[in-house]
C-alpha cells in the first residue's frame, strides 16, 4: 500500500512568481524553492511502515499522473493552492485513485473540497491521518475527519526528513511553537494552528536540528526558518530556546510582534543563536487600520521604529509586514509605507493587500457588505485585490501596492540600507564575510555581468570590510527580481503626467 502526498505549485500556475522566476531558475537552477512543506513531513512521521510514502512538491518535480503508484493521493493546501489542487484531484479520481485533501483549506471549505475530492480533512492531521489509513485498510472511509472528534493534539511530532530532497530547498522548517493568543482580523491562524500557545519541548528541537544538520553539509550551509507565527508569546520558553540554539552553530529566521524588541536579554540571545532575518507583523502605520485589524495592543505604532533600530544594533536585519487596503486606509498610505521602510532601513519589508481569506472574520464582513467580487481563490495570494476596498478603488490598491513593491526593491536601495546595517557591525555572532565568500561574491558578479545593476551591487558587497551574512546579500537580488514581474506602476496619490 503507497500513499503520495502532493503540494501543490503557486508558481507554475501565477503570473506573479514567488521564487521560480527566469533569471532565479538560470542560476539557483530549475529545481528549487523555498522550503519544503513541513506538514506533510510530520505527517510522514505518523505514517504506519507498512504504507510507502512519496512526496511530491509541485514547486520543484512535475506531477506525472500515470507514473504515480500510489492507491491513495493526499493533497495539503492553502486557499491560493485550492484550484489547483482540485485540478490533481480530478486528474486522479478519473485514474481511481482516493484522493484526501488537508491542510488550512479544507479546514475552513470543507464543503467545497468534497465537491473534488473523496475525503476532506479538518484541523491538525497527526490523529485524522492514521485514523484514515486504518478505515481504508478496512474498507471503511469516512468522508470527512474532523480533528475536533479525535483527542487533541497536544505534542508535537517530529518531522520526517529522510522524505525531502534537500537539494531543492534553500532552508529548513523548523517548529517551536505552534498558535498565537491574538486575535487579528485577516489572520487564518485560529483556524490552522488555534489560539491556545502550545511549545515543543527544546530537547526535541535541538534533537530535529541536529538530524537535520547531517544533511546539511557542504561550503554554504543551509538556514532554518521558523514556521512559528509569533516566536515571543511566553519569555522563559524564547529564552530558553534561544540559548540552546546558540550552541548548535545555525542561522535562522522567525518572526514576531514588535514588543521582542523592548527585551534587550531576549533581543541578544536571539542575535547569539543564529537569527539573521526577523519580520516583525507591522502591519500598518495607522492606529486607525490597526484597531479595526484588532492587532494585538503591544503593535504599538510609535515603538517601530525604535524597534527597528535595535534590530539592527544586534546584527540581525531588519525585516516587517505590512499590509495595504484597510477600512481607514486612502491612497496616501502607499507613500507613507515606503517612506518609513525607506527611512527605518526596513531591508526585507514584504507588502501585501489585505485580503479575505475565507474562515476569517474579515471575510465574513467584506461578504456580508457585498464588498467581495472575485472568488477565484488563485489570487488570493495577497498580490491581489479581490473587494472593493472603501476609500480608494480596487485598482488603485492594487497598483499602489505594486507601486510600493517596486519603490522598496531598487538595487541601490538594498545597497543603502546594508551600507547602515554593516556601520553596525562588525558582530561576534554575524562575523564579517569569509574570503570563500567575498569571491562567490565577485564570481556571482561574473553571472550576472549583463545586468549591470546586480554586478555593481554584488561588487560592491564584496569589498565592504563590515560585510556579513552571504543568504542577507543575495536575497536583495532576488526581491528585485520578484519585484521586476510586476506592471509599471504609479503612486495612486499623485496625478499621472
Ligand atoms: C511556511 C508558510 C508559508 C511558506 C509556504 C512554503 C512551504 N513549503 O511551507 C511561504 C512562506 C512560501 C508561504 C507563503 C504564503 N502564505 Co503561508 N504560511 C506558512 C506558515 C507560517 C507555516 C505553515 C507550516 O508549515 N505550519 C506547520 C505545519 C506542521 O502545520 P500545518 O501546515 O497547519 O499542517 C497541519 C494541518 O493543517 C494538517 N494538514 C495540512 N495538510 C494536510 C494534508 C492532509 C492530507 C492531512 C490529513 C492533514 C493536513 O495537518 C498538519 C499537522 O497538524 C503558515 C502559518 C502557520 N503557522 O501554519 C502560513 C499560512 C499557511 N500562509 C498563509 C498565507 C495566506 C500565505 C500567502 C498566500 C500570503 C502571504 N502573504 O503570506 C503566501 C502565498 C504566496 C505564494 N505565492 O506561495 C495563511 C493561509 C491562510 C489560507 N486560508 O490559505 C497561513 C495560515 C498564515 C496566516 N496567518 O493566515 N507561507
Ligand atoms: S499576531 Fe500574527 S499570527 Fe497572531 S493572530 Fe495576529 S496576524 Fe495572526
């Protein structure tokens, strides 16, 4: 008996790539992406032996319909994923095959899932999943499984490793915690991970990293990224975490809410373990946009910057979502977004438009104000608007957000913001380029040597004496080459010539 479980590629099928753009592809190569999906990895992990396992990550193999064995196809997926997941589940129910979808998605539309799939699962899988295997060797499948009926999942399995290939991934998830106590407006989490904080057991993260580790060889070593929404929920766990990821000789990135950056012990810990990259949820610069989003009270708007300085002092680079298309939001916030990312030396901001994912609070208002007009989930990628936003059209947020993207993604820009970032340094824990380095540096230039902007950067990089992080300085080249696929756009706030 064989199970294979599918993702599902955004990119293949968007006109806005996240990764695979041409010129990523010519020189990270053909197969590769971020992370490989940390789900289905726990979910391996729960798989009785008896069952072979594939996994099949659309981002980087093709789905080749009449090669996959497998008697039953298990498809995870966000809502941006959904219509291509149906695509695969049709394909294969017409080859016989039982097809279950997981994940966010058939959480919150599980009605619509049965519409294409035979079975839809609800919530965590680590109890649904090997209670489905077992009905199916008994010839008893249900049609739906809902982790609600099921005891609650309450420790973490570690993942499975051995299932990926870790030439097609730039980093490995990893997982502390799982939940958030807040109670944001457009946020899914509730859904997926649920309100109650529940934290692994550092010995068991240590112990995941270091089976990672054994895989992670090579000149360049790969980093970590932390799924956690909010890393800095309960100090004593951070702390604690945080110390013991200093010894095993990583870098990660994570993410959290501004108030870390009032911790100095925690902010320290945090630069000693390895953090190279946190975003902090910004979200807005408007108190206004911030109460209705119901963003927890420590966003506190006259702490970002501050915040984002101290980043900075301890050598991890500064990085913040925000999001455009509030109630209160007008078409003057584009400007003022980027301004402030441009002055605070945000070197990674990442722009999204407020978007209705279904199951959220936000959603249920839009829809029942009429205020919903695409429900194409495939745009629902946050790239996209899909209601009618009330105090600027539905295009103006769209090209004031695209607008925005291209204002903060210009290479002389990324170079700005390192020249600040590296007038902090040198660090202990972020330690100056290594000569190896430096030379990738120049030879990535020699690549390069058509776009003239890139091998200037590049060559830039390479001589400065503070230089530090090789991951931070190529991923400049990348934002603005996912920023070059976007039209040409306008500031909607100023009068077109
Ligand atoms: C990592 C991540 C990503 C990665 C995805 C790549 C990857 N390979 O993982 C990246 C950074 C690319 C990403 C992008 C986006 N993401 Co994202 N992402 C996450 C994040 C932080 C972690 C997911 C994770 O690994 N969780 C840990 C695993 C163990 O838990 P899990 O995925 O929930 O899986 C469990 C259950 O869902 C279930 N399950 C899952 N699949 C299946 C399948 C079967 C068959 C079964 C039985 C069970 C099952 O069992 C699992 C174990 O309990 C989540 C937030 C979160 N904490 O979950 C958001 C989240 C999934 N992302 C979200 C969104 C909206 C996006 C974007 C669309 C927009 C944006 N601005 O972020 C973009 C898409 C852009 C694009 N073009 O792809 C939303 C999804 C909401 C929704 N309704 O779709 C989430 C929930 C965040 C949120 N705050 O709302 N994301
Ligand atoms: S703080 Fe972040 S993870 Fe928590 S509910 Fe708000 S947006 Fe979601």
């Amino acid at each position: 008996m064989k199970v294979c479980f599918i993702n599902p590629s955004v990119d293949k099928y968007s006109d806005l790539k996240l990764w695979s753009t041409d010129l990523m592809k010519s020189v990270l190569g053909e197969h590769i992406t971020t992370l490989p999906k940390l789900s289905v990895m726990v979910l391996a992990a729960v798989t009785p032996e008896k069952w072979g396992f594939r996994y099949l990550d659309e981002e980087v193999e093709d789905v080749l319909y009449d090669e996959i064995d497998a008697e039953i196809i298990a498809i995870t997926a966000m809502t941006v994923q959904a219509p291509r997941a149906y695509q695969i589940a049709e394909n294969m129910r017409k080859r016989g095959k039982i097809v279950v979808m997981g994940g966010i998605h058939a959480t919150i539309a599980t009605d619509e899932v049965l519409e294409h799939c035979n079975v839809a699962m609800i919530g965590m899988g680590e109890n649904t999943w090997p209670a489905l295997l077992a009905d199916y060797e008994h010839d008893e499948l249900k049609k739906i499984y809902d982790a609600r009926e099921y005891k609650p999942v309450e420790q973490f399995v570690s993942p499975r490793i051995d299932i990926i290939n870790p030439k097609y991934y730039l980093q490995f998830p990893i997982q502390a915690t799982r939940g958030c106590p807040y109670d944001c407006d457009f946020c899914s989490i509730s859904h997926s991970s649920g309100k109650k904080y529940r934290m692994k057991p550092i010995e068991q993260l240590v112990k995941e990293i270091k089976e990672y580790e054994k895989i992670n060889k090579g000149l360049f070593k790969k980093g970590y990224f932390f799924v956690d929404d909010n890393l800095y929920v309960n100090r004593e766990y951070t702390k604690e975490l945080f110390k013991a990821l200093k010894d095993l000789n990583i870098t990660w990135q994570g993410q959290g809410t501004v108030n870390v950056t009032e911790d100095d012990e925690i902010l320290k810990l945090m630069a000693e373990s390895g953090c190279r990259n946190f975003s902090i949820g910004f979200e807005s610069l408007s108190d206004e946009s911030l109460k209705e989003a119901n963003k927890p009270k420590c966003n506190k708007t006259e702490d970002y910057s501050k915040a984002l300085k101290k980043l900075a002092v301890y050598g991890i680079i500064p990085a913040g979502t925000f999001i455009f298309g509030f109630d209160s939001d007008d078409v003057s916030c584009f400007r003022r977004t980027v301004d402030f990312a441009l002055d605070q030396h945000i070197y990674t901001p990442f722009f999204s438009i407020l978007t209705p994912l279904p199951g959220t609070r936000l959603y249920d208002r839009l829809e029942s104000e009429g205020r919903i007009f695409d429900k194409d989930w495939s745009k629902y990628s946050a790239l996209k608007c899909v209601f009618t936003p009330r105090k600027m059209s539905a295009s103006q947020l769209q090209e004031g957000a695209y607008w925005a993207s291209l204002a903060i993604s210009k290479m002389e820009i990324f170079r700005e913001h390192l020249n600040y970032f590296w007038s902090h340094g040198p660090w202990e824990n972020n330690p100056r380029l290594k000569l190896v380095e430096r030379l990738l540096l120049i030879g990535l230039a020699f690549k390069f040597w058509i776009k003239k902007d890139y091998r200037q950067f590049l060559l830039w990089a390479s001589v400065q004496k503070n230089a530090a992080d090789f991951n931070n300085i190529v991923t400049a080249l990348m934002l603005n080459d996912m920023a070059a696929q976007l039209p040409e756009s306008h500031d909607p706030s100023t009068a077109r010539r």
